[in-house]
C-alpha cells in the first residue's frame, strides 16, 4: 500500500523499553497474570484481553476501562535505561522502520476520518499513539506485548508493540504491509467508535445484560471496527496494491474468534465469542471496503 510518510503534527509517543509496566487499574494487571496459562498470544485489536477474560471467566465484568469512556490526560513515561522517552512525533516514528510503517497508517487513518467527520459536521478528535517495548503503561492500566495492540478509551491511545507485526506473519501467515495497516485501522475504528458514544452504549447494555447478551455486544462493536478499518480502506482505494485486498482478509481470517479457540484449546465455544468468528470478521472488512460509507457499518441492527 502506497501511503504518504507520517505527519509529524499528530501525537506520537514512545515509552521505550519496559516503560512504567506494572499492574495498573482497568484490569491490566489482572489479564496479564492470566497470560501464562495461556501460553500463547490470541492476535490483534486486543483480542487477547478480551478472549483471555473470557475464555477464564466468561464475561465482561473485570475488564474495567478497557470499553469505558471519557478521556485522561497522558503523561510521557520514562524509559527503563534513565532516557527519556521519545517527545517528538519525528524522533519516534524516524527511529526505525516498524514505527514508520505504523506511523504512516496513523497517519492516513487520522486523516480520513477527519475529513469523514468533516463532511458529516461532526467534530473529530485526534487519538494518539503510543509505542513500547515488552511493557508500559495505557490509561487503562498495564501495556503489556502479550496483550496485542489495543485501544483504551480512557486516553484515547492505541497501544502498540511493533514486534506483534512479526508474529502476524510467523504465527499467523499474515504477510504484507496492508495486514499490518488493517491492525493500526482496526484500533482506529475502536476511537471512532469512542467518539461517537458507541463504546459507552455498549457498556451500558453489558452492564444490565447477562453474560452471553455481554459476549454479543462485544462482537458487534468488534465487527464495526473491522468495518471501520474497510471504510478508510476504500477512501484510499487508489493507493492500494494487487494483492493488499486478499492480505487483509488473511488477517481477519487469521483473528476470527473460531480460529483462535481452535489453536488454543481444540474446540469452538460460541457462546464465548467477543471478537466475531474468521467468516463474519472477514464480511464485515468486505462490507466497509465495497461501500466506503460508515453508515453501512451498522453491526447493531439486525443478523450479523
């Protein structure tokens, strides 16, 4: 995918290597500890946060911030070396080819949503991202690269390792430049959704809901973001690829709910689903590349 380089005016941050860590609030600490039970890692937008809680507790209720809304101010975190932690857009996405790359999918995201919202009246508001290495700090408590890129509400961040975008291909086969830019527009769609209120409705519903009216909530604001992620797709349909089509759909084939409970434990457990099965994630992408209208990104009305 042919992207424009990155826009030095956004905000971008670097915690650097093991930057803040620790067990913080909005359940960090608690899905970290989970993670050795695990043994593996589940794939992007967080996936692992939110599979992990629930394949081990079966519903929503310790995940806290993570789908709350509301914004914190950010602070800059230092570095475990006594540097400090990189203060400038440039300095931090110049600093090596990983970041770059991420930081140009920020980049065009930032862009067409604002002129999306700008088109529609509505007022846009610019998320930052933030990149560590092995663990930091969100405003939604611990960062950890177990975790899986992830967005929190409560800052306004997407949360980012770039070694997950080598995992992508080894573990996932998912190659290619536009698999990593669906990761980064996928988090996007999560801070749209943000903005939009849609994270607190849905929170609303889960917290008057049971367990498996939770579950389905999750999947549906999931789907979105993958519908999301297809929109600012097809604003950029001129700059895609021969092939970038097929490697995105490899990467939501290679994070659907189904997939991941079979690597993981053997079985299938539908009721457990928070993300959405390989089929439905790969639909949804499909619907918001063809139609390029968020508007056709309604996962909260009818059959999905």
């Amino acid at each position: 995918m042919r992207l424009d380089d990155f826009d030095p005016n956004l905000n971008v941050e670097d915690q650097g290597r093991g930057g803040g860590g620790g067990f913080g609030g909005g359940g960090g600490g608690l899905l970290f500890g989970l993670l050795p039970l695990i043994g593996s890692r589940f794939g992007c937008g967080g996936i692992v946060v939110v599979l992990i809680l629930m394949a081990v507790f079966g519903g929503l209720g310790n995940l806290g911030g993570m789908l709350g809304g509301g914004s914190a101010p950010s602070t800059q975190v230092a570095r475990s070396d006594g540097a400090p932690a990189g203060t400038t857009t440039t300095a931090v996405c110049s600093s090596d080819p990983a970041k770059r790359a991420a930081c140009q999918a920020f980049t065009s995201a930032d862009h067409t949503w604002e002129a999306i919202f700008a088109k529609s009246g509505q007022r846009f508001e610019a998320p930052k991202l933030s990149f560590f290495t092995g663990n930091g700090r969100s405003g939604c408590g611990a960062a950890q690269s177990a975790m899986g890129p992830f967005y929190c509400p409560t800052d306004r961040g997407i949360y980012l390792d770039t070694s997950f975008f080598d995992e992508l291909v080894n573990r996932f086969g998912a190659k290619g430049d536009f698999a990593q830019n669906y990761v980064i527009a996928h988090e996007f769609g999560h801070h749209i959704q943000n903005l939009l209120g849609t994270n607190e409705q849905v929170q609303r519903a889960q917290r008057s809901g049971s367990e498996a009216e939770g579950n389905a909530m999750s999947v549906r604001l999931e789907l979105q973001a993958d519908c999301y992620a297809g929109v600012w797709a097809a604003a950029n349909r001129d700059r895609l690829d021969p092939g970038d089509i097929e490697e995105g759909m490899t990467a939501a084939q290679a994070i659907g709910d189904d997939t991941l409970q079979k690597q993981s434990q053997g079985r299938v457990v539908p009721d457990s689903f928070t993300h959405g099965s390989s089929a439905q994630r790969q639909a949804w992408l499909k619907r918001g590349l063809d139609s390029g209208d968020p508007a056709q990104c309604d996962t909260f009305s009818g059959a999905i």
